[in-house]
C-alpha cells in the first residue's frame, strides 16, 4: 500500500470515530469528508466496508441470544393466560367495588353540602354580628342628624367611618353608606353654620339688653359705697347667709352653647381656624352695624340708651368670649375692634349731641355717657376718647344753657322797669336782701320806705346766674373732676353768661332808644352785678369744697355793655344840644348885641348842669365821657353855625352877641361841671372858635399874618380859610348896610384895610391848596 491509501484509511479512521462518538450532529464531520483532499468517494467505499463488519457482528451476536429469546415467548405464553384469569377476576372485584362505592359517594356529598351550607351560616351569622353594629351606629347617627344634634353625630360618624366600616368588609351597602358619609358630614357643618347664623342674629338681638342690664348694675355699683358693701358682706357671713345668686350677670342672658357646639364640630371637622375667621369677620360687620345708629340720638334719650347699650352689649358678650371661647376671640383682635368702635362711637356722639338744643336731654345723654365708661372700665376695655368727648359737650353743654337763659334775660329785660327797688316794710326788705348779698348798713338805718340804688333787674339776673351754676355743676358731677377744676369751669361758665350772653341782651336792648334815666339805671346795676361776681364766686367754692379763686378783673365783665350805654348817653346829650341849637335862628344882621348871653344857651347848658346831675350815680369816666361829648357838640355846632356857607352875611353886632354865647359856654366848662378833668380840658373844645371870635373882634390881623404857620402862635387854630370865609360874610352885611349913607374916613380905611387882609387871606388859602 501506498502512503497515500494510509494515510486516506487513516483519515477516515478518524471520521468513523468522530461520527460513532457523536449522536446528535454530524454535520461538521460530513463537511470535512466533502472538503478533504481525498473526495468522498473513499470514504463512501471505506463506510460500506464498515457497515458489513457491523452486520457480521450482529449477526454473531443475534445467534448468540437466540435460544433465550425462545425460552421468554414460551414464558411469556404462559403468563398471558393466568392473566386473562386475573383480569376476569379484577373486573367482578371492580364492579363490586363500584357498586358499593356509588351509595357512598351520594352520602359523602350529601355531607359536603351540609357542611357547606353549616359554614355559610356560620360566616352568615359572624358578618351579621359585625354588620349589627355598624347597622346601628348608621341608624343612631340619622336619628341624632333629624335631632339635630350635631357634635354627638359628628362623635358617630368618626367611629362608623374609622372603626366599624374598615371592620365589616367591601358590600355594597357599605360603599353606599361610606358614599353617604361625606355628605352626612357636610350636612352636619351646613347645619351647624345655620345654627351659627341663628346665633348671631340672637346676639344681635340681645345686645341691648346685655349692656342695658350691665349699665344698670354699673349704676347700682356706683350708687353704693365701699364700706356698705363690707358691712353687707360680713353680715351675710355671720348669719350664714347664703351668697346672693339673684342678681344675673349681663352675658347670661346669652345662651352660648350652640357657638360652643359650632366650635367643637368644626373643629373635629378640622377647619376651627375657617370657623375662627368667618366667625370674627361676622362679628365685625355685625359691628359696623351696630356703630351706625337706627335713628336720630339728639331726638330723645331713648335713641341714645339703645345705641350705648347695643355698642356696650356686643363688646360685653365678646369679651366673655375671650375667656371662655377656646381661642374664638383674642385679646388683640378685641382690642382692634374696639379701637375701630369707639373711634366710631365718639364721632356719632359728637355728631349727635351738637345738634341737641335742649339742657335736660343733654345732661341725661351725659349721664348715660358717664355710665357707659364706667362700665367699659368695669370689663377692661379703653375708655378713650370717650372724656375728651365728654369735655366737648360740656362745652356744648355751656352754649346750650346760655342760650335758654338769653330768652330769660331778655324776659327780664323786656319786663323791667328800670326803676330802682322800694320796699314799703321788713318783710319786703329781707325778702331782697335775701336774693341779693347787698351791703345795705346805711339803708337799714333810714325808715320805711326804702329805696336801693338798684332796680329788680340786679336780684333777678343774680338769682338766674345761681340757676345757671346750679345747672353746670349738675353736668359737671360724676366726670371725675376734682373740686378746683370743677370750680374754675362754673368760674369760667358763669362769667361767659355774664359777659357774653347777658351783656349781648344789655346791648340788643341800647340798640332801641331808650331814656336817658334808664341808661344811667342799667350802667348802675351792671356795676352791682359786676361788684357781685365775687359772691358768685363764693358760691361756686362753697358747692364744690374748692378755694375761693377770682378770676374775672374789676370793672371788665359789663365794659361792653357800659360802652354802649355811654355812647347812647353821650348821642342822647348830642342830639339834646342839636334840638336847643336847632329851635334858636340866629339874626345874624343883628345891629347892637343884647349884652347878655342868648336865652337858648343859658336854658341849655341848665339842662346839661341838671343832666350831669343826674349822673352822679355813674362811674367818674362815664359822667367825663358825657360832659366832653356835650361841650364838643356845643363848640363845633356854634362853629360850624359861624361858617356855614347858608349863611352869606354877618353883622358885627351878630358877631358879638355869639362872642357872649360863647364866653357863657367857656363859663360853663371852665367850671368843671363834672370831678376827673384836666384843668382847661372842656376849654380846649371852644379853642379855634375863640381864637377866630377874638382875631375878628379884636381885627388883630397884624400878629395873625405875623405868626400864621407858626406852631404856638396866638391864633394857631384859626385857618386862612375859616378867616377869609368869616371877613366876606362881614363884608357882605356892612355892604348891606352902607349902599345909602356916606362911609366916613376911618371906616373908608377899614374897609381898605378889610379888602387887603382879604386878599392876603386867599393868597394864603391858595399856597395852602
């Protein structure tokens, strides 16, 4: 053999190996045939020879194991019959059997279902047991919903939605019911904020009657002392007495439980700080409410009660929620809310009581006012600017009682006589000296009848005055004032009557013409009103248990009224002199003077002596008012008579017989009809008019055009123009006078010396224009 059949048997060697070793996958193998060098032929040959070599030894082997295999068939025959005896055999066992066991499984399904059907009643009867509870709870909870009660069916509801629904199992009806729980819940706080707004509405109702009862009892504190109130205390307690239960407090008239119960269901529902909220912002503009009054407080005193006690109702009810309200109301949001409610209370107060014109209703509304802080004060709560209000109104209060009193002045007045007081016996004089502090020692020592130097009008308006303090002083009690602040505002009120409103009547009534004695009357009772403040004054100290203070300035309080009573006087005397003035024409043509002062000035300056008489009664300044008045009135009528353009001639002889007026005049002044003059000073009125009477008569125009412009001249006062105005009327009537006669020399130089004093006259006037 060759190398290369070796080595081709060699190869295929190995392919037979690796092909008997594996069972399951050839192909690599059958791959490496068809690409070997050889071809696959040789291997198909060498495979063949292979296949007979297999099939000899398996024939070698099957002739080996033949005879055993006959002795098995043999054997096997054998058993085939005996088992065709044991089936026969098994078969009747089996029928058997089967027909025993058919009976038997009826029965044992018969059981099975029995106690099938004990087990569901079983399981029937344990879910029924926890389904009875929930059952029950569900039925107890509608029943306290339709009883409305609230918080025990919000308590069910919580333990049939935690406790018994997660106990009992998914059925249907459970899920209807845990459906119905929601709306069960909502229900319940829809009709706890329902009772929450009937609440409300009855607390705003019953605001009134809180702060009614609370002002009532803050007046019965008010009314009763300290010790009282130990003593009544200690008796109580030694006697064994039990406590007084029946006096009510204010906030009990309240029933408050349907808040509380709102409170706890929203809280258990965990919205308290929404209920907390809505519940303030409720109250707030329940507030603002009860801030705005129902009607008109300045029409009666029952408008004003009922405003005070709904503002004092709604904080005395929020206040007792501070403590007991479980955080419904704090401390800051109480005071917030007052502070915006009294700032409120104090402006309609205000408002209100500037409108009221009646002093009764105004002291009540402050007695009202008084209680209302008082009773703030008793809860705890800011009383400002409720004094400061109460400061206000007394001056109001002040404006309103003069007022009133100004229509009893003016009764007075209008129904006074003005004529000082007689009394015909002693009961007559006490009876005044009894109204009036008057000094009367010098009048109790003359005989009936007696006569004051003051009409009724000075007891009248004392006895009113004393009213008026009277009526201030009631307003002034229960304000906290101490004595002396109490005393300087009576002071201070009753001069204002005095002063202002008295004096204001004192000047309507000059506005009227009035007589000259009634005049000098009113000057002389105001001076005895005036003298008699100090005991006013007294009186006031006496009331309040204060100092005497005097504060008003002597001879200051009627000063106005005196001036008007002066100027009248002083017109009345003007308006005396023109009626004497007026009657009496001059002949101012007059040839010869009558030697003697006119008729008509001596009868006047008579009647202006009596008059000043009369006055002496008046205060010094008044009576030198008077007499100036006059003599200027008489001075500048005679001068202005003496230039007066109507009158266009004057005769020397007219000129004379005035130089004699005057000079009585001068008498009369110089004479100092009345004490406080200057020395000269009534002279000082007819100075120009005496200056331009001597420089004509005395025809002195020599030192006149000397010293004219001259300060201290001797004819200083005398104008141009008055001089130029006097020499024509001359000139006029001696022209009149001498048309038929023949003028001698001394007259012809005269008359020259007259035209050139004229011309230097008018040139004068004109460098004075």
């Amino acid at each position: 053999m060759t190398n290369a059949t070796i080595q081709s048997n060699y190869i295929s060697l190995i392919f037979f190996q690796e092909i008997e070793g594996i069972d399951d996958y050839w192909g690599p193998a059958f791959r490496s045939v068809y690409e070997g060098e050889g071809g696959h032929e040789a291997f198909v040959q060498q495979l063949d020879e292979r296949i007979q070599q297999h099939d000899k030894e398996i024939e070698k082997l099957c002739n080996f194991y033949y005879q055993g295999f006959i002795d098995s068939i043999r054997e096997l025959l054998q058993v085939r019959s005996h088992a065709e005896e044991l089936h026969a055999e098994i078969s009747n066992v089996d029928a058997n059997v089967k027909e025993s066991s058919e009976s038997l499984c009826n029965r044992a399904e018969e059981l099975i279902r029995a106690r099938r059907v004990e087990l569901n009643i079983a399981s029937t009867i344990e879910k029924m047991e926890l389904c009875l509870p929930l059952l029950t709870t569900y039925s107890k909870l509608k029943t306290q919903v339709e009883a409305k009660r609230y918080y025990p069916a919000l308590k069910t509801l919580e333990q049939l939605e935690h406790v018994l629904l997660p106990r009992v199992g998914p059925y249907k009806w459970c899920s209807q019911i845990s459906a119905d729980i929601p709306k069960l819940r909502q229900s319940i706080q829809d009709a706890s904020m329902a009772d929450l707004r009937d609440f409300l509405e009855n607390i705003r109702k019953l605001s009134p009657q809180v702060g009614a009862l609370a002002l009532k009892q803050t007046q019965e504190m008010l009314g009763r002392s300290l010790e009282l109130i130990i003593k009544n205390k200690k008796e109580a307690a030694s006697l064994g007495l039990p406590r007084d239960t029946s006096s009510q407090s204010p906030h009990e008239l309240v029933d408050f439980s349907p808040l509380h119960r709102c409170l706890h269901i929203h809280s258990v529902l965990g919205a308290k700080n929404d209920f907390v909220q809505y519940y303030r912002a409720q109250r707030k503009q329940q507030a603002r409410l009860v801030l705005i009054p129902s009607g008109n407080l300045h029409d009666s005193i029952q408008n004003m009660k009922g405003y005070l006690n709904s503002v004092l109702g709604f904080f005395i009810l929020e206040e007792h929620l501070l403590t007991t309200g479980a955080g419904l109301v704090s401390r800051d949001w109480l005071l917030d809310t007052w502070s915006m409610a009294v700032t409120k209370v104090a402006s309609t107060l205000r408002t209100n009581t500037s409108l009221i014109t009646d002093p009764t209703l105004m002291l009540s509304i402050k007695h009202q006012i008084v209680l209302f802080i008082n009773a703030l004060k008793c809860y705890g709560l800011p009383t400002e600017p409720l004094p400061l209000l109460l400061q206000e109104m007394a001056e109001h209060y002040t404006e309103v009682l003069m007022q009133r009193w100004v229509v009893v002045f003016r009764d007075i007045l209008d129904n006074a006589s003005f004529a000082p007081i007689e009394v015909s016996n002693q009961e007559e004089y006490d009876a005044v000296m009894d109204t009036f502090p008057y000094d009367g020692d010098e009048l109790e020592t003359q005989p009936f009848p007696r006569r004051f130097p003051f009409t009724s009008l000075v007891p009248a308006v004392y006895v009113q005055v004393k009213e008026f303090i009277y009526a201030w002083l009631k307003y002034s009690a229960g304000l906290g004032l101490g004595g002396g602040r109490r005393a300087a505002a009576a002071r201070h009120s009753a001069s204002l009557l005095l002063s202002r409103s008295f004096t204001g009547c004192l000047s309507a009534l000059f506005r009227r013409p009035l007589p000259l004695t009634q005049l000098v009357q009113i000057i002389v009772d105001t001076q005895y009103l005036e003298d008699a403040t100090s005991f006013l004054y007294e009186f006031i100290s006496n009331i309040t248990g204060s100092e005497l203070v005097t504060t008003q300035a002597a001879g200051s309080m009627f000063q106005a009224a005196r001036d008007d009573a002066e100027k009248q006087i002083c017109e009345k005397l003007e308006k005396k002199v023109d009626e004497f003035l007026d009657l009496e024409n001059y002949d101012w043509l007059l040839v010869e003077p009558s030697g003697q002062a006119s008729s008509f000035v001596t009868d006047m300056l008579s009647y202006l002596s009596g008059v000043l008489t009369s006055l002496e009664q008046l205060p010094q300044f008044a009576r030198v008012a008077a007499v100036r008045a006059a003599t200027n009135r008489i001075a500048t009528r005679l001068r202005n008579l003496l230039l007066e353009p109507g009158v266009r001639q004057i005769s020397s002889g007219a000129l004379y017989q005035l130089d004699l007026d005057v000079i009585q005049c001068e008498q009369f002044a110089a004479a100092e009809p009345v004490p406080g003059l200057r020395e000269g000073e009534l002279l000082e009125h007819f100075a120009s008019l005496r200056q331009l009477l001597d420089l004509i008569t005395g025809w002195d125009w020599s030192s006149y055009l000397h010293d004219v412009g001259i300060e201290g001249g001797k004819y200083a006062l005398v104008t141009p123009r008055d001089a130029a105005t006097l020499l024509e009327k001359l000139k006029e009537a001696e022209q009149k006078s001498s048309v038929f006669s023949v003028l001698k020399k001394n007259e012809r130089d005269r008359r020259k010396l007259l035209d050139t004093v004229l011309k230097q006259l008018k040139q004068l006037q004109n460098q004075d224009g």
